[in-house]
C-alpha cells in the first residue's frame, strides 16, 4: 500500500491556495464517515508518482496526517487547463464494512497460452473496467482472466470472473461481455481491372489515313480528265468559227 504525507491546511482564499502551489504542494480535502472534512496539502512531486502508476484511482493510499495514518481512497484529480498539473485532490476515508463503487481494472495473463492467439486470433477487450460495489476493504487491484486455453471464438462474460460475495458488479440482470477473441481479420486486394480488349487494333486507324490519301488522289486523278475535255471543246468552237468566215467574204 502506498503512503505519502500531508500538512493539516487553514486556508480557503484563491491568493492562499495558489501560494501552496507556489510551494510545490498541492490542496486537498479528505471527507467521508462521521468525522468531519479534513483540508490537507500533499506535495505535488510524490503525488505526481502516484499518479503515474497504474490504477492510481483505484487503490487505497495511507495518508500520515500530522502523525497520524488513516486510509483513504482517491475519488477525483483537478487539473490544471493549460500546464496540466494537478490542482486539487478529493480523498474518500476507507471505512470498515462501507460500501462503495469503484471502477477497477482488467487484466490479462498467459498470452502466450492461447492457441487462438497463437492462429492469428485478435483480443477483443470490450471493458478495459468494471464498475464495481463493495467494502472499503474488499477493494480488488483489478480482475484478472486467464488465456490459458482459449481459442478463436470464446469469450469472457462477468460471471467467469471470480469475485467476492460481497464484491458485485453494479451492472445488474445480465451477462455482460468483458472481452473475446475474435477470428484474425485479412485484408482482400482489389482486383486489378481487365486491360480494354482490341487496344493494339487502335492501331488500325493509320489505316484510315491511307484510304484518305488514296481518294483524294483519285480526286486528283480526274481533274487532268476535266480539263482534257475542256481544251476538245475549246478546238471544236474553234473549226467552226474558221469555217463560217469564207462564207461571210463571198457575200
């Protein structure tokens, strides 16, 4: 069990909390049972460690108040908006037989043990927590499922985990699901598109150039023709004018 120490604080003006902080500490109050709330500072550098470790919100913290130990249980952090530093810290007193609700953690265990993940399998993890109802003093670390064995397709439901007749889930009237190991999910290629059929015949079309050529050519060939005919009739008028004028002299 974690402890860090606290100072008793007498103070309750923005100007006299922010010089806490100024001094490296961080207020707090502790409430909870029939004493009354109790304003504490703890110092932000032991509390920042605390933080850093695992399930910090779900473990019970001994806090030497002046001396004098008495368990609690950290219920919210305050955060600062721009720097992100704890602000301010809520602790719940840790009393026998209370009962609270608290979100603890899963945990996994003997991976290597799973032939379904050894095929490929993917663990599905639906409930990283759950929320639970139990004594200040049956408080779990976290819930712990076993891989050992499991294969594609099973799953771990709340009534595998073992718990506590007094430790419930606060998720009443069903089986709710924690985590399962799905089949290994495979990427399919498109397929390529079919190439365009008759794509090298395209070529084809030079060919229509050549048939262009060849009729403009004939075009061409016909004009010679025309004008061949032009230049007969052209002599024809010719003969017969020369015949009519020795017929217009004898006159």
């Amino acid at each position: 069990m974690n402890s860090i120490e606290a100072n008793i604080r007498d103070n309750s003006s923005k100007g006299q909390l922010n010089s806490i902080r100024n001094n490296g500490n961080v207020p707090a109050i502790v409430y909870g049972g029939k004493d009354q709330n109790q304003k504490i500072s703890i110092s932000k550098k032991l509390l920042k460690v605390l933080i850093e470790k695992e399930n910090f919100l779900s473990s019970i913290i001994t806090l030497n108040v002046d001396g004098k130990p008495q368990n609690v249980l950290p219920r919210e952090i305050k955060y600062h908006v721009i720097s992100d530093e704890p602000t301010h810290v809520d602790f719940l007193r840790v009393l026998p037989g209370v009962k609270i609700k608290i979100n603890v953690p899963v945990n996994f265990i003997n991976h290597e043990k799973s032939p379904g993940l050894k095929r490929g399998g993917v663990l599905n993890i639906v409930r990283r927590q759950v929320e639970l109802k139990c004594p200040s003093e049956k408080i779990p670390s976290s819930l712990t499922l076993d891989l050992d064995g499991i294969d594609i397709g099973e799953s771990f439901k709340i009534s595998s985990v073992k718990l506590e007749d007094d430790v419930v889930p606060t998720i009443q009237g069903r089986d709710f699901v924690i985590a399962t190991l799905a089949a290994p999910t495979v990427m399919k290629e498109p397929e390529k598109p079919a190439e365009a059929e008759g794509t090298e015949g395209s070529e084809g079309t030079e060919g229509t150039e050549g048939a262009e050529g060849t009729t403009s050519a004939a075009a061409e060939g016909d004009k010679p023709a025309t004008d061949s005919a032009k230049g007969d009739k052209k002599e024809t008028d010719e003969k017969k004018s020369t015949e009519k004028k020795p017929a217009q002299e004898k006159k």
